[in-house]
C-alpha cells in the first residue's frame, strides 16, 4: 500500500461510524460513471414503478422472492 492511501485509511478510520458507513457507496458511485448505463437505469426504475402503478404487476416482499427463488433451485 502507498504511503499516501496508508494516511489516507488512517485518516477515514478516524470519522464516525456513520459517516464511514457512507463513504463505501460514494466511492463505487464515483466508479460508475457511464451516463449510458446511468440513463438505462434510470429507465428501467421508470418503467418498474410505472408498471407497479398501474397494476400490471404485484409487489413481492423480500421474502417471498427468496422463497420462490429457492423452490425454483430445488426442482
């Protein structure tokens, strides 16, 4: 490790939990930064919410996904 990403991880290490907790998902989104892969995720959640909207599809808790999920591996 360089020097300076050492004083660096010594100096993050020393914020608050949650502000360190914050810092990870900036770090990625700065990685992500292909408008074209921002704009068609920003379609997709458009076009997902819309179709909750409307009724064309249900809501599935987070559980019932896994479960599904699971009884579709074990056939």
């Amino acid at each position: 490790m360089s020097t300076s990403l050492e004083v660096l991880e010594a100096e993050v290490l020393k914020l608050p939990p949650a502000d360190r907790s914050h810092l990870p998902e900036r770090l990625i989104a700065s990685l992500d930064t292909d408008p074209d892969v921002e704009q068609a995720w920003a379609l997709e959640a458009d076009q997902r919410e819309a179709s909750l909207a409307s009724g064309l599809v249900a809501e599935v808790s987070a559980q019932d996904a896994i479960n599904r999920l699971r009884q579709r591996l074990v056939r």
